[in-house]
C-alpha cells in the first residue's frame, strides 16, 4: 500500500492529531519574523543580525544533526523490499553528481571567467 493511499478502517485525524504532528517550530519562526518586521528598529535588527546569524547557523547545524541520529536506517531497508532506500541512496548520488557538476562549471572558471 502507498503512503497516500487512504483505507476505510483509519480514522480521519482530529484537531488534537494535527496540533500534535504539526511543526512548532513554524509558529516561532512567524513570530518571529512578524517581530522582525514590525516591531523592532531597523538598527536594533541591524545590531543584533550577526550574532543571530550564528545562532541560526548553530542550530540548523543541531537541527540535522537529531535528524540524522534519529533516522533509524534498518527500518528504512526493511521498507518494501528496500526500494526506498534505493530511491534514497540514488537521489543522493544524482544529487551530488549535479553539485559537483554545477560547481566545477562555476568555480572552475567555466562560466565566469
């Protein structure tokens, strides 16, 4: 069964579902962002920019981090004969092949001389 495939014996998730699964995170970065826009100075967002462009850069790092160590890979090639993570592993190699490519073209002197 596919993973947007709806059966009739799963309930429609409720309020409290969604409040529950939805990314809080979201909430804070709105307000913060509303914050950011219409409440402070623009010298006071000017003086604080750089320290929290390190915060950002900290926790993003952090961010992938806990990703990373909860993804629990066995359960991923157990997954229909593995083909998810096949289809992983293969986005990842095209991805990193384009990279690549797409950085040779920029920083090799190919485009921009």
């Amino acid at each position: 069964m596919g993973i947007f495939q709806k059966t009739d014996n799963q309930p429609k998730p409720g309020l409290q579902t969604i409040w529950e699964r939805f990314p809080k995170f979201v909430l804070g970065f709105i307000l913060v962002s509303l914050m950011f826009s219409f409440l402070l100075s623009p010298a006071t967002v000017k003086a604080i920019k750089t320290p929290i462009k390190e915060l950002q850069t900290c926790f993003f790092a952090l961010a992938f981090t806990c990703i990373g160590l909860e993804t629990k890979f066995t359960d991923i090639f157990k997954m229909e004969n593995g083909r998810p993570a096949m289809a992983f592993i293969i986005a990842q190699i095209f991805n990193i092949l384009l990279t690549l490519g797409v950085a040779y073209l920029v920083f090799g002197g190919v485009l921009f001389n």
